[in-house]
C-alpha cells in the first residue's frame, strides 16, 4: 500500500483539448462517461492513483507531442486506460488526461502486443 505521502489533491484536473471534446461529445447517462467521470474524481482526489511510467516506456508520441517527463496510467475498468501527466504551476501540481483508451489501443500506443 502507497504510503500517505503518496496520496495528494492536485490544484486541477484538466484534459488535452482532444480529451475534453471526446468527453463532451459522449452521451449523458453513457457508461463510458460514468467509467471516465469515476476516474477523474480518484484523480481530483489523489493525483498519484494512478500507476507510474517508466520513463523508457514512454510513447515516443505522448514525449514528442506534449515533451513529457512523467507519465501515469489508470485503468478505469478491465477495457479503458486514461493517461495522464503530472505539470506543475502556480497554485501547485495540475493532472493534465493525455488520453483515455481502450486496452487495445494502449497496448498497440505502447508497443504491446
């Protein structure tokens, strides 16, 4: 178990605008938006309930897009990952949602098989 150190409120929660327009364009009472909304309130909650990246596990995608240097994954049920990093700013640490997938599609954004 995460010691009490590892449990922390960020000063926000946002999403990449590409994020932000996939959440909004899903229907209200949609299980996918009930599974992501779940997981962005553990987010608000605790910025590290997430599982860590290594950092030579990073998508070449994710560095060269948003230039990274931390990454998090949170499986939001058994099919969909959302990732998300970790930025700093004034008020404190800010998540910021790079992406919500299915399993399939973070294995293949991965290099998984």
């Amino acid at each position: 178990m995460r010691d009490s150190l590892k449990r922390k409120k960020p000063s926000s929660v946002n999403a990449t605008p590409e994020v932000a327009d996939f959440i909004s364009k899903l229907k209200k009472g949609c299980c996918l938006l009930a599974i992501i909304n779940n997981g962005l309130d553990k987010l608000k909650d605790n910025m590290f309930v997430g599982q860590k990246i290594e950092k030579k596990k990073f998508p070449k995608y994710y560095i060269q897009k948003y230039q990274i240097n931390n990454l998090h994954k949170l499986n939001l049920d058994s099919r969909t990952r959302l990732t998300y990093t970790l930025v700093a700013e004034e008020s404190g640490v800010a998540v910021i949602v790079l992406e919500v997938l299915s399993h399939k599609k973070y294995n293949k954004r991965f290099g998984y098989k």
